[in-house]
C-alpha cells in the first residue's frame, strides 16, 4: 500500500469515528434535555453550529429526534426545539389518556 492511500484511509476512518462521537454527544443533550435548541447544543456539545446542524439532521433522518417546538422570538429568529419520540409521549400521554377515560 502506498503512504497516501494509506494517511486518506487512517483520515476518514477518523473523521467518520469523530463524527459518531459528536452523533453521540448530540443525542445525549437531546435525551437528557427538556426540549433543547441547536444553538444550545452547540453551546454545551462546543461543536459548531453547521456540525449540530448536519448532526440534527442526520439524527432526523434516522428517527432518533425531531423537531418539537418553536421557541419565542427575543428579536433573531425562534428557536426551534429538538427532542426524541419519548419526550413527546413523557409530556402528553397522561392528557390523551385522562381525555380518552372523560369521554368515556
């Protein structure tokens, strides 16, 4: 094997292994998150904002999170909010159920 095929394989191998660790961490903010906006998650991962973007959206994609809210203006534009299936149901099941037993 010649040495750049060799560094080009090792460079995106480690690219391809960084950019799961960054998945991870992106993932993790959004599970243990309340809602939580890409900006946040920049702010807290230290990842740039285009890197959470790519992320989010790749994670979109895949099913792990959506987008679950507008946030309010403070001037720029609104956040929007990222959070798993889960949060969705965690927050409104109680209600749906309680509404479903009042109809009844």
């Amino acid at each position: 094997m010649n040495e750049q095929f060799k560094k080009n394989l090792l460079g995106t191998a480690n690219a391809q292994y960084i950019n799961k660790l960054n998945s991870i961490k992106v993932l993790d903010l959004v599970r243990n998150g309340v809602g939580i906006s890409r900006a946040d998650i920049a702010k807290k991962s230290r990842l740039s904002a285009p890197t959470v973007s790519r992320i989010v959206e790749s994670l979109i994609d895949g099913g792990l999170v959506e987008e679950a809210g507008i946030g309010i203006s403070t001037g720029g534009r609104r956040q929007t909010f990222i959070g798993t299936m889960w949060m969705f149901w965690e927050r409104w099941l109680p209600s749906i159920i309680s509404l479903l037993f009042s109809i009844m």
